[in-house]
C-alpha cells in the first residue's frame, strides 16, 4: 500500500486536474452557446438559398448547370471531412472519422478513385495517418469561422466536380441535435439531389410538372452558376456551424464527465489515505502497549 505522502501527492494532483476540468467547461459552455447563436442564425438564409435553388432546378432553361447533372458511371469521389481543431471533445471526431473510414474502404472496394479535402487538424492528422490522397485543407478556423478562409479549399473540389475530376462529391460533419446529443452525417454535395433542393418546398415540388421559366439578367450561365456557387457554400457553411456547436457540446460534457470521475477519485484516494493513516496510529499504539508490557 502506498505510504501517506504519496496519497496525500495524489490527491492534491487530481484536485488541480479537477480544476482545470472545471474550468474548460465554463469556457465550453460560454462558447457552446454562440456556437449556437451563430448556427441558428445561419439556417434562415440557407433555406432561403436552398427555396431559390430548387425553383432554378426546375425552370426549363436553356442552361443546366454541372452541379445539377448526374453522371451515368462514379469512378471518382471527393469527400470533405469536417473535424474540429482541438480534442478533449469525447467521441465527437471519433465517430464522424470512423463513419468516413467505413465509406471510404467500402468505395476502394469497387474500385473508386478518392480525394480528400480535410477542415480541421483532427481530420487532416487521421486522414495522414490513414494514407488518403488529400487535395486541399484548412485548419485554425477558430470559434468564428470566416467564409473567405474557408472556401479556397473547398473551391479545389467544386472545380474538380466541375471539371469532371470527380463524378461525386460528399461531406462529413457532426450534426448538433442538443447539448447531449450529436450525430455523425454524410450527406451528398454534389450532384444536388432532389431530396436537397426540395427540402422545405413541398408545395412547389409537388407543381415541378410545371413548364416555367425565370427572366435572366444578363443571362441564365451566369446567374445560375452564381446562385448554385452560393448554395453549395452555404450548405459547407452550415455543415461547419453544426459542427463547431457540437464540439462545444460535447467538450462541456467531456469536461464536466471529467471533474465528477475527478471528485470520485479524491474520494476514493481520501478514504485510502484516511485508512492507512489509521493503520500507522493503531500500530503505533500496539508497539507501545507491546513494549510496555515487556517492561
């Protein structure tokens, strides 16, 4: 059993421990909420750019846009993975990268070409790891994600899709459900399915039968690649606020796991000291009493 100064050592370094946890679950939870503030404030206009493009879908233009078209054979696959930076985050990385994994070995299996654009270090260190082949990153987004930072590397898969690199494109990220829950998603970017684009729009999807067509200003090209350009960049952008919200979350919950397991421990190692403590008097004593009965 481990001497009284070694218990006492002990103890003391969880409770600093304890402290820290402590701590840096203040901080999630102050950051947890404008994360999201933030991601709640985001989603009025991707609906709102999500109801613009579902009626371009479906206007008869002379133009259609690549993002639009299906190709007949997938060959080629480029998947964006959206991490956080920092962990201390429970299984929040783990989940989505174990998703991602399982669909990337799954497409190697039929013979399909993949890239890998990583947002995030946790993602971009385990796609290293893993030997992918990674097109473009970005790291250190920080709380406050700009949109700027963000889509230079995303752009390289949206060209690549454009240009015939990929015949699909795909995106991970944890979607933020409450402060106790988050799920893994994939969800596919690229060709736009009907699923996306009519998501809100039952209505008008319901009327898709309907021969229309919008008055383009100066042309439908360029229009529609602006409008399309801005829709899959406000899907990436929304995708990034739900994860940031959820590893606020889930680091909040880590960390106050961690204090409670902290404080079981103190217990634990107070109650051991208390013991042996106890056993050092009542040996004592019992060396007294033997030897005063010697005498």
């Amino acid at each position: 059993m481990a001497g009284s100064r070694e218990i006492r050592n002990k103890i003391k370094s969880v409770k600093n421990t304890q402290k820290i946890t402590r701590a840096m679950e203040m901080v999630a939870a102050s950051k947890m909420r404008k994360a999201q503030e933030r991601m709640k404030k985001a989603r009025p206009y991707g609906d709102k750019i999500r109801n613009v493009a579902a009626h371009m879908s479906r206007a008869h233009s002379e133009y259609r846009h690549p993002f639009l078209v299906k190709r007949d054979t997938v060959k080629r696959i480029g998947i964006i993975v959206v991490t956080s930076d920092k962990g201390l985050c429970g299984g929040l990385n783990t989940n989505v990268l174990r998703m991602a994994l399982a669909k990337m070995k799954a497409w190697e299996a039929e013979k399909e070409q993949i890239e890998v654009c990583c947002i995030g270090n946790k993602g971009l260190g385990f796609m290293n790891r893993f030997g992918a082949n990674i097109v473009s990153h970005v790291v250190g987004l920080g709380d406050a994600p700009n949109l700027e930072k963000l889509i230079g590397a995303v752009k390289v898969v949206l060209d690549g899709y454009t240009q015939d690199r990929f015949d699909q494109v795909f995106i991970f990220y944890t979607r933020f459900i409450n402060t106790m829950k988050q799920e893994p998603m994939m969800e596919q970017l690229l060709p736009l399915s009907d699923a996306q684009l009519h998501n809100g729009d039952e209505e008008n999807h319901s009327n898709q039968n309907n021969i229309w067509d919008y008055i383009y200003e100066p042309d439908a090209k360029t229009v529609i690649d602006e409008i399309m350009t801005r829709y899959v960049e406000a899907i990436i952008y929304q995708a990034l606020t739900e994860n940031l919200a959820s590893e606020q979350s889930a680091r909040m919950v880590a960390m106050k796991a961690a204090s409670d397991n902290a404080g079981s421990v103190i217990d634990e190692l107070t109650l051991i000291y208390n013991k042996t403590r106890q056993a050092a008097i009542t040996k004592e004593l019992s060396e007294i009493v033997g030897g005063a009965a010697a005498v």
